[in-house]
C-alpha cells in the first residue's frame, strides 16, 4: 500500500490500539494473495517499503521473526495478508504496538487511545 510522510508521521506517534510481543507473520498464502513483511522507512521525504522476507515456509516466518526482533525502536512495519487486509505495527520499547490497519486501498484507519480511530486518512494518488 503506498504511504506518504503524513502517513508514516502519524504511525510513529500514536498511542495504538494494543500492544503485542511481536507482529503476527502471515504463514499462509492462497492463489490470489501474496503476503509480506515491509518495514517502512522514510528517504528524502518519500516512503519506501523494504520487504523483511516471503511468508511461504517455516524457515522464512522465522527469518523474518528475527529481522523485526533487530530492528530499532520506532521503526514501523506493514503487515499485508491479502491486497485488500494491511496492518501496521510499530517497535516499542517493550514490544509492538498496532497503530492502525486497512482493508481498503485508500483509507488507512489509524489508533489513537486503544481501538478509538483518529480520523480515517485518504491515501494520496499519483497519476
């Protein structure tokens, strides 16, 4: 899902829905999904999207499971099942905490203050 800096601001800095020891890696795939792992990093005021590792076998889940026990608190990851089911999680001090998730290609519900939504936000589109 394509994410711009507002975005990716607003996934570091809200409080999130709940907090987890780590982010669920998606372990099954069907014909129609391709499940990842990205972690999110800003460069030059663009978003880029580094995939952590396919989740299609035991060895790449615990791959990618410690990719994400490496990575610096404050990093921000996207989970995605499917093309349609996204969640983002990001690196606390004691673990991961759910910032936000979508199930549409331009709204990205984000958390503030457990599942309470901050105002859904459009994704931006360039033609």
């Amino acid at each position: 899902m394509q994410i711009d800096k507002g975005i990716y601001t607003v996934l570091r800095s809200v409080s999130g829905a709940y907090s987890c020891r780590r982010p669920p890696v998606p372990s099954r795939h069907g014909s129609h999904s391709n499940p990842y792992v990205a972690l999110l990093i800003e460069v030059s005021d663009h978003i880029h999207h580094i995939r952590l590792g396919e989740s299609y076998s035991h060895e790449s889940i615990e791959e990618v499971s410690l990719y994400l026990q490496k990575l610096p608190e404050g990093s921000v990851v996207e989970v995605c099942y499917d093309p349609s089911d996204y969640k983002y999680y990001r690196k606390d001090q004691f673990g991961w905490t759910k910032v936000g998730e979508a199930q549409d290609p331009f709204f990205i519900e984000v958390f503030n203050d457990g599942r309470t939504s901050v105002l859904p936000t459009t994704d931006t589109c360039t033609l």
